[in-house]
C-alpha cells in the first residue's frame, strides 16, 4: 500500500511539472486579459531615446483648433451620433485614450482621456508589427538581410528541423501574413496558440513546433506568430538586440521625446515581443507615421528605402479581404496607409493632404483610420480651414 501511495504521489508531482508552464501562462491570462497596461506585466528591454536629439512637432494655438470645438455628425460608425465633438464622440465608451492629429507636421488635435497623460506610455500591440517591419526595411537596405526572399532558414537555422515547410518560408511570407501557419488569433482561450504565445515564456521553443496548414505564399491569414518569427530574423541578421536595434535606427534618429520598452517572454529568454509588446506615447509614435508620409526620409535623411515605403502602399495578395502589404495595411482609393492594434491602435497616414494620426487607448469605438480619413475629406469637401 505504501508503494502504491508513493507511486501516486510521484505521479501527481510529474504532472504538475509537466504542466507548470500551462499554468503559469493561464495565471497570467486569468488575472490580467490582456491590456494596454501591459507593459508593467511583463519583463521588458528598453528602446533608448537620445535626449539630446529630440523632434518636436508644432502645435497650433488651442483657441484655432477646430476639432476641439466644431460638432459634427458621426453616421458611420455603430449608431448615429449628432452634435459632438470629435473628442466627445471618440470617447464616448469611456477608458484611457490619447489621440493626435498632425497636419504639415503641426498637432492640429491632441487629446487625452482618463490615465493617459501627454507622452504617457500605453501597449501599441500590434502596431508593433508595422515598426517591425520598418526595421527589416532598414536592414535590407543596409544589407544586413540580403532579400526579403531569402528562406527563414537562413538566418534561423534552428527551424530547418522543425516542420518542412520551413524550408520554404521567406521572409516576404512573414511580412505579408502569407506564412500558412496553423495557427489561431485568439487571446479569450487560454489554450490557444495566441494565448500561449503573448502569456508563455519561451517563444523559440514554441515557434519550433509550429504546423502549417497551407503552403506559405499561397494564402493571406493574418496572425502574430509570423512577426515573432520576423523579431529572431531581425536579430540574427544584425547581430544586435531587438530594442537596441529599434533604439540605433529609429528611436534616436527621429529624436523620440522618450524611451519606450517592448515587452519579453521572460526574464531568462528576453525574447522581445516585436508582434504586439512596444510601448511608448502618441507623440512619438506620430514620428513614424511621419517617416512614412515622407517617403522613409527624416529631415533629408533616408531611413528606409522609398521603395519599400511605396511598396507599403500595394496590396501584396489584391484578392484578399484586407489590403496588406509588408506589415501595413493600405486603402487602395484614398491612398491612405495605417497600422494597426487590438483595442483600435492606430497609425494612419493620409498623404494627401499630409495627415498624420495616432490614436492609442482601451476602447475601441470605431475604425479610427476611417474616422479620420472621413473628417480629413469632409473638412476638404467643405472648405474647413481646420
């Protein structure tokens, strides 16, 4: 009887090995959905600014700002909502949010609401991915990653053991959500790969037992395991940290008013969540959208290629629902481009008539690229001297 109990105990105790990490990732979900507080959740590298370096946008008066006073009618967007104010309307359901709205580099309107103060830091989440893929622009263009066609495998070398399909996935796949990954976006179910992913500790490992369901470039499926996988890229073909590579090619050079962070699997891995863990402020986040409106140019500076920039502007796979290309996505007949996040991240680039918006916060009320592009032609439409 004594075996059989010591029997059963080593049995249990196994199993809660086994399954520590499971817990550990459930833990996290459990007490904490995900939010755009993250950043204190988890353990994170920080993006270093160059404080003696720092761009500032002109502001216009506050007495001439016509979104902060002009009621308008939002008909578009859930319910008709007559008579608000931009902010009225965009605050409406409540939580944190901070939003900025640049034309011809001066903050026509910044707003913000609840926690959020001005260059208060927040979760980016997936607009992270966007960043992301400004960064492998850089290093093609330094030569650091020789072609976004070479194969994953190249860089990653670990991979050539794991699934097949491997061998044939580049990184034009991963930057165009093209990978054909079995894998499912959803953070409510703690057991799925989105979940496991964000919440777990050890991205590699778990990269390393991915499945696909499709055979890469043949389909467009967005998901977040594709910009993980582009982070090691990054990393290996520079030889240098993730945030220190953001840090060295964009935080510094565009005189960001602050550091950032980008959150990590662990404290023992320090892999950086380059798919949805950046966290910094509108202000600085509008520098990159404003890198993009000039064609990857920053102050007669050219940071990324103008190809590559205008590449961002064509859908990668036209006969796929949303028009994404090289980590942005793209509004064909307005020419517009924007990045985008869970809770309505925004950065949206509207280069005719050289807008630049961001939008950070926990509710999400609307598209707010749409938003903004709707008010940006109507003000044009009428004449508004906004």
């Amino acid at each position: 009887m004594k075996r059989y109990l010591t029997l059963a105990v080593c049995f249990v105790l196994m199993a809660m090995l086994t399954s520590c990490i499971v817990f550990r990732e459930m833990r996290a979900l459990v007490k904490h959905a995900p939010s755009i507080r993250d950043g204190r959740l988890f353990a994170h590298d920080t993006i270093a600014n160059d404080a003696k370096n720092m761009f500032h946008f002109a502001e216009l008066p506050l007495h001439q700002r016509v979104l902060d006073t002009l009621k308008l009618t939002f008909a578009n967007y859930k319910k008709p909502v007559k008579d608000k104010t931009f902010a009225e309307y965009t605050c409406m359901d409540g939580g944190a949010s901070a939003f900025i709205i640049i034309q011809n580099d001066t903050i026509k309107y910044e707003h913000y609401n609840g926690w959020l103060k001005k260059l208060g830091h927040s979760n980016i989440f997936s607009v992270s991915k966007s960043v992301t893929a400004l960064m492998c622009g850089i290093a093609v263009k330094e030569g650091k990653i020789r072609s976004i066609d070479d194969c994953v495998t190249d860089y990653v070398p670990e991979l050539r053991n794991a699934d097949e399909h491997f061998q044939r996935l580049t990184i034009r796949h991963l930057l165009n959500m093209q990978a054909g990954l079995k894998y499912s976006e959803n953070y409510s179910n703690p057991f799925c790969s989105m979940a496991l992913l964000y919440f777990g500790h050890n991205a590699l490992k778990r990269i390393k037992k991915l499945k696909f369901k499709d055979e890469p470039g043949t389909k467009y499926e967005y998901n977040s395991m594709t910009t993980a996988i582009l982070s090691y890229v990054l990393e290996r073909a520079t030889g240098v940290k993730y945030a220190d590579y953001l840090s060295e090619k964009l935080w510094k050079p565009l005189g960001m008013e602050t550091q950032a962070t980008v959150t990590l699997d662990s404290k023992k891995h320090r892999n950086a969540k380059s798919y949805g863990g950046i966290n910094t402020n509108v202000r600085d986040l509008a520098k990159i959208g404003r890198l993009v409106l000039n064609q990857g140019s920053w102050n007669g500076k050219q940071i990324v290629d103008s190809a590559w920039i205008a590449q961002m502007y064509v859908p990668a796979m036209k006969e796929s629902k949303d028009k994404y290309s090289l980590g942005w996505y793209n509004f064909s007949k307005s020419k517009a481009i924007c990045a985008i996040g869970l809770f309505g991240q925004t950065i949206f680039v509207y280069p005719k008539y050289n807008v630049v918006a961001v939008r950070l916060g926990e509710n999400k009320r609307c598209q707010y690229d749409v938003l903004v592009r709707d008010v940006v032609d109507l003000f044009a439409k009428k004449g508004v001297k906004w």
